[in-house]
C-alpha cells in the first residue's frame, strides 16, 4: 500500500502503435498509388487489383488484431476492453509493418497464413526474437519452396514491362523497387523524425546500424565498382532500420546496448549480403535480437551496494 | 537542460487564494530526541512560546491552550511518535508582541544564521561560507502549488527576503527560478525584480522534475562551484526566513497543498504545524469519493499514509486525497523509457531484475513508474523514501 501508484502517462502499447502507424500513413498512401492507382490508370491491373496494397497492408495489420483477440481472449482470459485485446501487444503493427515490406506479387495464401501461423507462435512465446522478421523469412521460404512464386522479386507490373536508370533523386521519391510501401525515402525520414520526436523510436538503433550500412556500402561501391544508390536504397534496408530493427520488445533499451545492437546488425547486414541481399537486413535483426537482453546487461551493468 | 524529462499536465484546479485552517481543537507536537519539555501538563501555554527544549534547538507553540500530556496514539510519516497535546482555547494568545526590530539587511551573517536555527526557520544544516544562492520557486511534484501561490501573494516578500540573505552572505550569484508556464508570477517578478539588480531571474520549462533539488542545481549552477558553496532554499523558506528576521516569528504554520481528485476544491492551505490530518479533512475537505488513500508531498513522489492519525509537521509540503490508478501491470515491452527518462541516469528495469543493485543514486520523483507503458510500478525496487 505505501508503494501505491496515483498518477500515470496515458502511454501504452496502443499509443505507441497508432503513433507509429500514424507516422506509416503516407508511405502506405504512396505505395497505394505506386502499386494501385498507377497501375490501373496504365491498364496493368483490373478494378479488383487496386485495392490490393491496401488489402496487404491493412489485412497484416488484422491479422495482428485477431491473433491478439484469439490469444488474449481463449489462452489468457482476459476480459479486458476491445481496444487493450487488440492492443494487448505490437502484432497489429507488426503486420502493417510487414505489409509495406512485402512485394506486391506475394501470394495472399501463402503471405496471410504464414503470418497468422508466425504471429500466434510467437504470441506464445512471448515475442521472443523478431517477429516481423521471421515472418518474412517464413514467407519467403514458403512461397519459394511451394512454388507459388517461381521468384521473389519486389517489381510490380510497370516494373517489370520498362526498363529504368534510376538516379538518387528516383530513390528519393520512390519510384525505385521494393516493399509495397517502404521506397519513398523522403516520406520515410519523415516518419522517422515523427517517431522520434513523439518518443516512439529507439533512433540510436536506426542511426548507428545505418551509419555502418552505410560506411561499409561505400567501402564495397569503391571496391567492387556497384552502384552506390542501388545497395543502400534497394532491399528495403532504410526502411527495415527504421521500423524493425527498432521493435520495443525484441531490441536493447540502453543507450550503450541501443547503440552495440545498431553497430551489430549493421555489420551483420553487410555480411549477410554477399550470401543472400534481400534477407541479409532480416537475418542479421533475427540473430542480434536473440542477444538483446545479454548486450544490455554486459554493458550497464550496475555495482552492488555492500 | 535535460531534454529527457517529462512534461505532465495540469491535474487539478486551484483557485488564486491561500485558504487557512488556523484553529484545530488538539494540536499534536511530536517529541523529538534530546528535547524535554519546558511546560508543566495541565499548564496554559502561549502561542509561540517554547514548548520543547534542547540544546540550541526550540519548538514553539503554534497556538495558546492548555499542555494536556503526552499521547503516543499518533504517527509521522507512518511511525508511531510520542506527542505533547495541546489543547486549543481559540485566543491565539501571544506572550509579548515583538513588532518590527530593525532593517532586515543590517543583520549580520552570525546573527542571521542563529536566528534562523533558533526560530526553526530552516530544516537542515546552513552553510558556512556560500558564494551561491539558489532559490526554488518550483513546486518538486507538479500537482503542487504550494511554491507557485507563495511567490503570487508574497512576491515582495520573497524578494526582500532574498535580498537581504544575498547582501548579509555577500553571496556572488542570486539565483530565483521559476516556472516559464507559471505566467502570472512571470508576469509580477519581471515587473519587480528590477529592485533588486543582484537577483537573477530564472526561467525553467515545466518539465518534471525539474523542482528537485540535484536536478535543479544541476540546470543552474555550473561547474566552477562545489557542493558547498551552494545555498539552496525554497520560497518558503525565504518566507519563513523573512518572517523571522523581520519580526522573530518561529515556524509554527504551514503553507500546504491540498489536492487530489477525491475533493471537491483543491486549495493551499495555510495549517499549524501538529495539526492530524484527519482534523484537517473533516474539517476543511468536501470528500466526493470515499475510496481515496491519503499521500503526503507529492502524487508522483509522496508518501501513501497509512493511517490519518498523521501530524502535519514542518517538511510536509502536500496532502492529496486521491484514488489509485487501477491499470494492470504488464509484461515489460523493453521500451527503455524507465532508463532514458531517469534524471539521474538510473535503470529501474535492471535495479528491478538485480535487487542488490545499487541504487542510491534515485531521487524517488517516481518518474520511471509514471512514464511506464507497461503500467510496472518501479517504487518498491527502488527503496529509500517509499519503503517503511
């Protein structure tokens, strides 16, 4: 009783979702455009497929919603409000997240069974290593191995049908391949200011793993004479930095493991690459994440008093 | 300044006014170690004349009536404590009148610091030579207001007061710092501390909790001075101070906050210092919901009461009546917000995992508990004031 708790910030898991979707928006609404509106105005889709971005991401995003209902309502019993149910922890961002990160060509068989699969095991795990990662490792190795998709490629339609020379100012606005929402550059500094400055991003993360990513791609540009623009802006790397290396649950929290964790997979990004460029990002957030609580302790760890 | 600390909203209304609770039936004085008491029981007592006596150290009377003994039926923050009864003859009777003695500057330092001690104008241990002075106009928990209405109804006081230690001390820097959002007094300091060119203004954002004392002079004063040559005191303490060099008054009452959301009005209320606290609500508060707990100084940072038998002394600074949060704790998302937020650079998530962490450091402003998503209370990991 003497410990007792009056007063608390309105701050929870739902605050921290809907600002960081909020701060999503307008990648989804460019995306939406890119890989819906475009096309259909240029006639390489039907009335039925423009909705298709929106179905991707927003479908992730209830698939999220009810894998939290399921869990919270039939495992744990818990009979709180609609909103803490689905809001009981990040799945719902999770899947908007992978959403946006998912080409536009992904079979939805396979992309929203794989994720109710993944989310429910790792609800039971309680979030243990990065979800959205697994996921979209899952993915891709399902969709590969059933054959559904004879290649993972992240062209739309127009994509596919022209042929570009991308310059930065391409990567920029967007228009290079990728996610279904994560290309547009600019929109996405944007939403990484946003949920910086509203306290919902462990930027240190983001910064330090990009400054690497970044050191290291000059480093190969210079040696292996490939194109700059196309190994940071291609892969959906910054985008991956921003929104999933940074899950609250799976990355450090101190400012040193914060930082170790950033400088960790953007050397393991690096690595990675050479053995396969499009999981390389994911693979490496898999691996640190699995260390996360063990950087933090090693590196604030605090004396005992006598 | 530290960009890690939090800005929390405004929970109550107060209205501009100090109230005043001036005549409880009992008064209860808690005995203190080494002082004996200097009154028969049974015996009538002044207002202001010594009750207690030690070595050097006095405790007055706050009010005239009848010394009915000793009870050892109250509590101070939660311990039983002997009291001395008083029992109140509503006269406010004073021995002699003491009037205005003489220009408050023309003290000297010796003169000043014994007439500091000796009228218990000051809790705590002056010291000798300081070169600094930093006063506090903030309110350490931010549903206090206690600070904010002592600048706004004795503004001129405060600043004579303040002057007057800057000149006997020849201290090199006068320091009084203020809300920025708190703009009346913004508005009436800028207007009059042209008087005094040796006090510097000092606007500080409404952040939490910016009215500590380590985080305050840490936002103050640099480098260049040590720990001792700082003199740090509240507005309050200026007043106490000031009515002390200007016309002797010993501390016996107290300006406090009354808040929570249990009661219809909250207020700063000027008490005596012995009142209980169960006087002071029956008295004084119109409860609206039953189910409140009390704390003492501070929502955020105070002190659950555990009973009302509490007295109100000369350090309490608030009492809220307030009903608790009832959101459930949750697994720990590792957001890293408990460890970013603390001003002294704590880590309430791994103090929690390693009890025998060190943790001496905090200043219990409960701040790593309030800005939890979670919902984890870190108070009970983190010692010091909030455990028995």
């Amino acid at each position: 009783m003497k410990n007792n708790v009056y007063v608390r910030s309105n701050r929870s898991i739902y605050t921290i979702s809907i600002t960081r979707i909020f701060f999503l928006l307008p990648l989804i609404a460019y995306g939406f455009y890119k890989n819906g509106i475009h096309l259909y105005l240029n006639d390489y889709i039907n009335i039925k497929e423009l909705f298709l971005p929106l179905i991707i991401i927003f479908g992730g995003g209830i698939i999220g919603a009810i894998v939290n209902i399921i869990y919270e309502l039939l495992i744990k019993r818990n009979k709180q409000g609609f909103t803490s149910l689905i809001f009981s922890s990040f799945h719902v961002e999770y899947g908007m997240i992978l959403g946006c990160l998912i080409p536009i060509s992904i079979n939805l068989a396979v992309y929203f069974s794989c994720m109710f699969v993944i989310f429910m095991i790792s609800k039971f795990l309680n979030n243990r290593i990065n979800t959205i990662c697994v996921c979209f490792i899952t993915i891709y190795i399902v969709a590969i191995m059933s054959g559904l998709m004879t290649d993972f490629h992240f062209e739309n339609l127009y994509e596919l049908d022209k042929q570009f020379s991308l310059d930065f100012m391409d990567y920029l606005i967007g228009k290079a391949p990728g996610g279904i929402a994560s290309t547009h550059i600019i929109l996405l500094t944007l939403a990484f200011f946003g949920i910086h400055f509203t306290n919902n991003n462990k930027t240190a993360i983001t910064t330090s793993s990009v400054i690497i990513i970044i050191i290291a791609y000059i480093a190969l540009a210079i040696v292996k004479d490939i194109s700059f623009n196309t190994l940071l802006f291609s892969n959906n790397i910054l985008f991956i930095m921003t929104y999933v290396a940074t899950d609250s649950v799976t990355s450090c929290y101190t400012i040193k493991g914060k930082i170790t964790y950033g400088i960790l997979i953007g050397l393991l990004t690096f690595g990675f690459y050479f053995v396969k460029p499009i999981l390389a990002p994911y693979i490496a957030i898999l691996i640190v994440s699995l260390f996360n609580n063990l950087i933090d302790r090693k590196l604030n760890a605090i004396p005992k008093t006598n | 300044m530290n960009n890690n600390m939090v800005s929390i909203p405004d929970g109550f209304h107060l209205d501009n006014k100090v109230h005043e609770y001036l005549n409880p039936d009992y008064l209860y004085i808690p005995l203190k170690e080494g002082l004996s008491l200097s009154v028969k029981t049974n015996a009538l007592i002044y207002k202001e004349q010594v009750l207690l006596k030690g070595e050097g150290e006095y405790i007055y009377s706050p009010i005239s009536g009848k010394v009915m003994g000793k009870t050892d039926s109250m509590k101070l923050n939660n311990k039983h404590v002997e009291c001395i009864v008083i029992e109140n003859d509503y006269r406010e009777k004073v021995n002699k009148k003491k009037g205005v003695l003489r220009y408050i500057n023309e003290y000297t330092k010796e003169e000043m610091y014994k007439l500091i001690y000796k009228y218990n104008a000051y809790n705590g241990i002056l010291p000798e030579n300081p070169k600094i002075l930093v006063v506090n106009g903030i309110d350490p928990d931010p549903f206090e207001k206690t600070s904010s209405l002592i600048i706004n109804t004795y503004s001129s006081k405060i600043l004579e007061g303040i002057d007057a230690i800057s000149s006997i001390l020849s201290l090199e820097e006068t320091y009084l710092s203020i809300n920025n959002h708190d703009s009346d007094n913004v508005i009436n300091l800028t207007n009059n501390i042209g008087t005094y060119p040796n006090i510097t203004l000092k606007l500080l954002p409404d952040i939490y909790p910016i009215g500590f004392k380590k985080v305050l002079l840490k936002n103050i004063v640099s480098k260049q001075y040590k720990e001792e040559d700082i003199l740090y005191l509240t507005v309050l303490d200026i007043y106490n101070i000031y009515n002390v060099l200007k016309r002797k008054k010993p501390l016996t009452e107290r300006l406090i906050t009354l808040s929570g959301n249990a009661i219809e009005q909250p207020m700063v209320i000027n008490v005596k210092v012995g009142t209980s606290i169960a006087d002071l609500i029956k008295n004084v508060c119109h409860v609206t919901n039953n189910k409140y707990y009390v704390v003492a100084n501070g929502l955020l940072s105070g002190k659950t009461l555990t009973t009302l038998n509490n007295v109100i002394t000369s350090e309490t600074r608030s009492i809220f009546l307030n009903t608790i949060d009832n959101h459930k704790e949750t697994k720990c998302i590792n957001c890293g917000l408990c460890n970013s937020k603390c001003p002294v650079g704590l880590n309430p998530k791994y103090i929690k995992a390693h009890k025998k962490a060190d943790k001496t450091k905090c200043i219990h402003c409960g701040l790593c508990t309030y800005v939890c998503p979670s919902k984890i209370n870190f108070k009970p990991y983190l010692g010091g004031n909030n455990e028995e």
